[in-house]
C-alpha cells in the first residue's frame, strides 16, 4: 500500500546552501515528473544561527542559472521532525552523526540517510560545505546534488 506522501526533509549545517538547494533540486525533479502531489520536500539546519534568512546570495544566483529556486527560509530541525519525515537526509557525515545523536528513536534513526548515498556517478561520499569556496565549490554542490537527488527520487519510487 503506497502512502500518501512521501515526506524528505534535508538538513546542513545551517540550512543556507547545501539542504535548500537540494530541497530546489528534488522539488524541480519531482516537479518534471508530475509528482509534485506525492511528495512533501523541506529542509532545515543543525543550528539556528541563519533561522529566518533566504539561501546564501552566492548558493541562490548559482542555482538560477541552472533553473532552481531557492525560496525556503533557514529554520533549525525541531525534535518533531523526526516522527513528520519519512527520510531525514544529511549532506556529510558530520550531519548524520548529530541527526542520530538527536533522534528520539531507533525508528526515527533509521530514517537518517547520507545525500551521497542516492548517488549514480560521483567519488564523493559526502556534499562539501561551499561557504567558504569560490565559485567553483557552488557549481559542485549542485552537481552532487543533481545527482544524488536523480538516485533519491528512484530509491523513492522502489521503496514507498
């Protein structure tokens, strides 16, 4: 029996580069295969320093030129997530080691999966932190991400 949505939050450090430009990429995707309605996508950071803000400028004008959005607003994870998202996605290890440090339960452990473990084509294990790179580390992300959220969306389609 399929589920009504399929719920993906993502999380970074403080949710203005990497988890909005996944949550722009995966909405882009299901988006194009006309299953907007099946998923609910969100992100949110480790820390609340950023609560409130828009993306980094820098992260959002990288990824308008390949066709993403970044419209969500920095929040902080909150306990609750973990019983309202059906996969809880970190972009390095460092992510995921605090999301199981903060999960509830073992349940809600085991919805906490690694961005690059979704990947098809990429020698990273992890999407590295661009805030402090130039360009070029903005562009990479987004190449993870493409990526990583292609596989995302097919391990979706095979387990819910």
């Amino acid at each position: 029996m399929r589920q009504e949505k399929i719920r993906i939050l993502f999380i970074c450090l403080g949710n203005i580069c990497r988890s909005p430009s996944a949550e722009a990429v995966m909405r882009k995707l299901v988006k194009e295969a006309g299953a907007e309605e099946r998923f609910e996508i969100d992100s949110a950071g480790l820390i609340g320093y950023h609560e409130g803000e828009r993306a980094d400028a820098r992260m959002r004008a990288h990824a308008a030129r390949r066709g993403y959005e970044l419209e969500s607003i920095s929040r902080p994870i909150r306990p609750w997530d973990f019983q309202a998202f059906d996969l809880i996605i970190g972009m390095d290890d460092r992510n995921v080691a605090e999301l199981r440090r903060m999960a509830p339960d073992l349940e809600s452990e085991a919805k906490i999966h690694r961005m690059m473990e979704f990947a098809r084509d990429s020698l990273y294990d992890h999407v590295p932190d661009p805030y402090y790179s130039g360009a070029e580390g903005f562009e990479l992300v987004l190449d993870l991400l493409e990526d990583a959220c292609a596989g995302l969306s097919r391990y979706c389609a095979a387990h819910f």
